[in-house]
C-alpha cells in the first residue's frame, strides 16, 4: 500500500530480518482467507521460502500452529 504514492516506474528494495517465531506468526497472521491478497500472496511465498530452509520446523508449524486457510 505504501507504494500507492510512488511513480509506477519506481524501484522498492527493503531487507527483512526476522526470527522463526515471528515469522511463523507472521504466516499464521497473513496467509489466511481473511487477510489482503496482497500480503496473502508475500505470506505464501515467505512460506515456501521457510518450507525450504527450515523444513521440519515448517512441517511442525503446519501440523500444531497454523491456524489460516491458505497453506496445505
């Protein structure tokens, strides 16, 4: 959203640094049916970036934690 007031040619980069705990809440938060599709698609793809690093955390999140709609 806050790309709303930039030229549509610009550029945006930002670094991200984050622990698995709040990345997990994040997911939880986001990848759900109820929030933006805009940030569903970020989650959706934050998460299969956690499903490839972080495999079996990801596996237990998914089972125990995850509450939202989106993932399988």
């Amino acid at each position: 959203m806050a790309r709303i007031i930039l030229p549509l040619g610009q550029y945006t980069q930002f670094y991200w640094t984050v622990n698995v705990r709040s990345l997990m809440n994040f997911i939880n938060l986001r990848a759900d049916s109820h929030a933006q599709w805009e940030i569903q698609q970020y989650a959706i793809a934050i998460a299969q970036i956690f499903k490839e690093k972080c495999p079996w955390t990801y596996e237990a999140f998914i089972e125990y934690y995850y509450k939202g709609d989106l993932l399988s």
